[in-house]
C-alpha cells in the first residue's frame, strides 16, 4: 500500500534532514506534469512558466517543511509519509492559484503520489483475495482482521491508534494523526483521501464483496474526535417467513346457550 510511502522519490530510510535541498525535491515532484499541462493548452498563461511554477512549489514545499516535518525527529515511513504530504499541500496550492481548476491539480497530485501504481496494487490486491477466499476458501472475515496491522503499521508514528480484534467484529481507532493535523492546519482536508485511513479504506472494501462488514464510522476528516474503521462478519441470515397455519376460531357457544345479545330495533 502507498499509504505514507507514495512512489516519489524521498528516501524511505531516511532521518530527518538538516535542510529542505537535501530532500531531491526535483525528483519527487517531476517536470513532466507541468510540461503535459502546457502541450494541452489547459494553463496557457502557465505557457513557459514551468520552472517559475516548480520554484514556487519548492519554496512552498520548504515552508511547510518548517512547520510540519523539522523537528519532530521522524524516521523511515513516518517521516518519508509527512514529507509527501507536505508536497501535496504545496502542489495543490500552487497550481489551484495558477490554473483555477481544482479537477486538474486533483489529476496531478493523485498521478505525482502514485495514481498509476494505485491502480496496479489494487488490482493485485482483489486478485489475492479472489485466490485465498474463493479458491483457498480461507475466512474473508480473518483475512480482513489479517489486514488492518497492515494499515496500521502503514501509519507508522504519524497515529496514535489502538486495534481491537475479536471473533465476530475489530476496530482500529486513531485518536490523533499527523496528516490530518498538517492538512487541517493548512486547510486542505480536501487532500486526505490520499492519505491516512481514507486512503486504505479502498482496500478494506474490497473484502465487503465476500460478505465482510466494512465501514468507516467516524473520521476526524468528518469533524469527529476520532477515526474509527469497524470490520465485522456478515450478521445471521434473516429467518423464513412463519409457516404455522392461522389460529382456529374459537368454540362457538354451547348448546342451549344463548349467543351474544342483539341490541333491540329502535
């Protein structure tokens, strides 16, 4: 999964670093989307502007590094997942000012975090649950409870989480995340789809077409105090329709006695 590992190029094993130019910037967000934008005519004022847009996307990128990333001592996924979110913050501020089409700075951000991988992972996901749960026949729903330290180790220090796993139902709760307090603070939660429990949300679903419960209950990205994603087993089938016959009317009245009163004719 690319949750907080992203295919740009900042190294994964990486400490913290001393300085913004240490961290090949020029390799994680590449040219080539800005170059495509001006072949497509999308941005014409951007027309030969690439490099000045680059420079302001780094400069961008610095300050967020500032205030999110130096510091904290991050290492390894964690610190290689917030620099990632950093860039996106700075891309899609820079280009939302310079192009105006939030569709199209989407695209770039989704394609500049590994959209196309994505895809792919994806893919090779659904078709390793098809292989263990349709022809290994294993327990979708242990599978599914299998999964979610994934998720959660996907996270690394960036959370503060607990996970509770029992034999009909788990639930991974994150009471803080470094994502959404850098996105929050920078007023981009629109960006969080691409990263955190929404972001793995795409791959718990696909357990829901073997039955498994899967839901994302309450999310910090919501307004809620906390995430909390909810997998349980599929609830008992509902019952058949009663097939007991209708009650037999009751004993009518005994001989020689009279039935119920009529009430005299006016």
């Amino acid at each position: 999964m690319r949750t907080g590992c992203g295919t740009a190029t900042i190294p994964a094993h990486s400490s913290a670093p001393a300085a913004p130019a240490s961290l090949a910037i020029g390799a994680s967000w590449p040219m080539p989307p800005l170059n495509v934008i001006q072949r497509t005519g999308m941005a014409p004022h951007m027309a030969g502007r690439q490099k000045e847009v680059f420079v302001a996307v780094e400069r961008e990128f610095e300050e967020l590094w500032e205030r999110h990333v130096r510091g904290r001592g991050l290492q390894g996924v964690a610190h290689r997942g917030l620099l990632l979110c950093c860039l996106a913050i700075a891309t899609h501020r820079v280009l939302r000012y310079e192009t105006g089409d939030d569709e199209l700075v989407k695209e770039v951000i989704r394609t500049n975090l590994g959209g196309v991988a994505d895809n792919i992972m994806l893919k090779l996901h659904k078709g390793r649950l098809w292989l263990l749960l349709r022809l290994l026949a294993e327990d979708p729903y242990k599978q599914a409870v299998r999964f979610l330290p994934q998720l959660q180790g996907d996270m690394a220090s960036l959370v503060s989480s607990d996970l509770v796993a029992g034999p009909h139902e788990a639930t991974w709760t994150a009471s803080a995340c470094a994502f959404h307090a850098a996105l929050a603070a920078e007023d981009a939660t629109e960006l969080l789809p691409h990263f955190c429990c929404q972001y793995g949300m795409q791959y718990l679903e696909g357990f829901a077409q073997y039955g498994v419960r899967v839901g994302l209950e309450q999310s910090l990205g919501f307004g809620d105090d906390r995430c909390c994603v909810r997998i349980s087993r599929p609830g008992p089938p509902p019952s058949p329709p009663s097939q007991e016959p209708p009650a037999a009317a009751g004993p009518g009245p005994a001989e020689g006695q009279a039935g119920p009163q009529q009430p005299p004719a006016p």
